[in-house]
C-alpha cells in the first residue's frame, strides 16, 4: 500500500494513496497488505448481489456432493477482491481501467481461506492521446494462506501523471 501525505494548508496535512505513472518501473512487484480473509457469508452475499445460482457457492448438501466435498468460492468474487487488494498500490490514480485478459483461477478457494496479493508491473508507456496520463500494465497474482496460487490476471490502465491526478484537481 503507497501512503503519502500532502499538505493543504500550514501545519495541516491530508493522506493520499496510490502510485503515479511516474513512479512505476517495470519489474517491481507490489505487494498488496492487508491480507483478507474470505467468509462463507461474503461469499453468498456475492453470489445473491450477482445473482449467481450456482450451488457450488451456496448449497453444503449439494457441494458435499462434488470433488471439493464443500463450497468453493464465487471465482468473480476472488477476482473482485483481489482487484480492490491492489488498488491502494495500482490503481489508485489511474483515470481509467482499460482492459482485462488472462483470467486464470488456478486452484479452489474455501470460506476460511486467506488471499495474499502481489501485483507486477509488466510495462508502461506514455500515453499518445493524453500527455498527462501513461499506460501501465500489471499481473496480479492471488495466492491461499498454504501459499499456493489461486488466481492471476493481466490487468491495463491509464494512470495520471505526477500534478495530473483527481485528488489534485477536487481538492480532495
């Protein structure tokens, strides 16, 4: 998580989060804290708001049933989580979400189960259309509390530059 502070007036001071496209490098991997445990309520809380009617995700007589013995996780909703583990390091100053590809959900995760995150930059670039802003790639990675790896998905976004950002802007 990238904390600052920037001070909007004498001897008063206001948090700010994230990343600019400057501070990106190409390599660096992120790691996301907290961690997060995920909960058997959460999980049907998602699959109701998503009205996802799968009972792996809901049903324990049914999922007894299957490979897993139990319910498994919505896979939306360990990639929403994982996503907004990230955005305090990745996104917080992007302008603009601009892709998604590579979706891999390797391995099950269990209520109980506890996410870590990390995030690795895999490129960036100026931007051609907006000189404020620069295109930066990252995969994230979600691993279990055993350290195995659950899921990882290339993500693209369109980040202000240093002076370009929101916050600045809305004095926010």
């Amino acid at each position: 998580m990238v904390q600052t502070h920037n001070e909007v007036a004498p001897n008063r001071f206001r948090e700010s989060y994230g990343r600019f496209y400057e501070d990106f490098e190409v390599g660096h991997i992120y790691e996301h804290r907290p961690n997060r445990t995920l909960t058997e309520t959460e999980n049907t809380w998602f699959t109701l708001l998503t009205m996802n009617q799968h009972p792996m995700h809901f049903d324990v007589e049914y999922a007894k049933h299957s490979e897993f013995g139990r319910c498994i996780i919505a896979s939306p909703f360990t990639v929403a989580v994982l996503v907004g583990m990230s955005v305090s390091d990745v996104s917080q100053k992007a302008i603009a979400n601009l892709g998604w590809k590579e979706i891999r959900l390797t391995h099950p995760l269990f209520a109980g189960d506890t996410l870590t995150a990390e995030s690795e930059v895999l490129d960036k670039r100026e931007s051609r259309s907006r000189p404020n802003a620069g295109i930066v790639g990252v995969r994230t990675r979600g691993f279990n509390q055993a350290g195995v790896l659950v899921c990882e998905f290339d993500r693209t976004m369109l980040i202000a530059k240093r002076g370009y950002d929101v916050e600045k802007k809305a004095n926010y």
